[in-house]
C-alpha cells in the first residue's frame, strides 16, 4: 500500500527554510529514499527555484561517490515490482501483467548480479513489454556507463516527478 500523500510539494523557497529532515522527506518524493544524496543536496541550499534545485540535484548526482550514486538508484523500486512502491513509482509502473512481470524478475535479477545495482529507466508512459528491449540490452553495456546512464534517468523521473507535483492534477489527486 502506498504511502499517504503529504499534501502540496513545497516551494523552492519553503525547502529552503526547512530542516534537513524536513527536506529529505520532500525529496523522497522526487528521489525516493538516498539519505546521503538528500543530505547532499540539502547542504547546497538555498535555491531559487525549481530549475535551480535540478541543476544542483544534477551536479551532485554526477559527482558523488560510485557508492553514494549506487544508493541513490536502488532508492527506486525494482522494474515491475509490485510491494513496498511510493505513491509516485506505483502512478509510473502501472497495472500488472504477469508474464512480462516474470521476465522482469528474471532481469532484474541478473542485471544485479552483473551489475551490483538495480535497472532503473524513466517510464514515461511505456508499458512494462515495451521496456523489455531496453532491459536486455542495458545487460551488454559496461558497468559504469549503465550506472551514468541510470543516474540520468534517476533525474528525468525525478523531473518528471515534479512537473507533476507542481501540476493541477496533483493538487486534485
């Protein structure tokens, strides 16, 4: 079950003049769960809008520790999971579907091994059959261009994320 939904996101100017709690909290929404990247970022305050907040999430997301980076993309759920998902990984992942979910599974499992994280890839609409291409040819590139390539995506859904926060549809949610 998802948890509750806290409201409005808050504005560039509100995260400013929060605890790093407080702040850490507000990115989970956008990040999921990274403890270090969001105690990261929220050192980086103030900032002076949306824009600015990405730029420095951006920044900091590509200069971090390979560990801190690894951290900040297994915060997202598996591909296709279906327990323990945030409100907003379970708005992305959409409806189940079993046999695309048991060849996920599959994936996931030895895109782990070999990689020593978890696939990560910004949805944006696609169905779960229509990520599987991408699944399987991520398993062929090298380890540390898939890890950029996840931490780019991590951003893009984070982005996308809080255009949705910020949007109308959110305040009616």
């Amino acid at each position: 079950m998802p948890a509750p939904d806290p409201g409005p996101f808050p504005t560039a100017g509100d995260l400013n003049d929060v605890s790093v709690g407080e702040f850490s909290a507000a990115m989970a929404l956008l990040f999921e769960p990274a403890p270090r990247f969001a105690a990261w970022l929220a050192a980086a305050r103030p900032f002076r809008g949306d824009d600015e907040l990405m730029a420095a999430a951006a920044r900091i997301a590509r200069s971090m520790t390979r560990v801190d980076q690894i951290e900040l993309v297994n915060a997202h759920p598996q591909l296709g999971a279906r327990d323990r998902l945030s409100s907003a990984s379970e708005r992305e992942q959409g409806d189940e579907d079993d046999p695309v979910d048991r060849e996920l599974a599959k994936l996931n499992a030895t895109y782990e091994r070999r990689f020593g994280f978890r696939y990560l890839v910004y949805v944006n609409g696609r169905s779960r059959a229509e990520l599987l291409p991408g699944f399987r040819a991520a398993l062929g590139r090298p380890p540390d261009a898939e890890l950029q390539r996840a931490l780019e995506d991590t951003l893009a859904i984070a982005a996308d994320r809080l255009r949705w926060l910020r949007s109308p549809m959110a305040a009616s949610a």
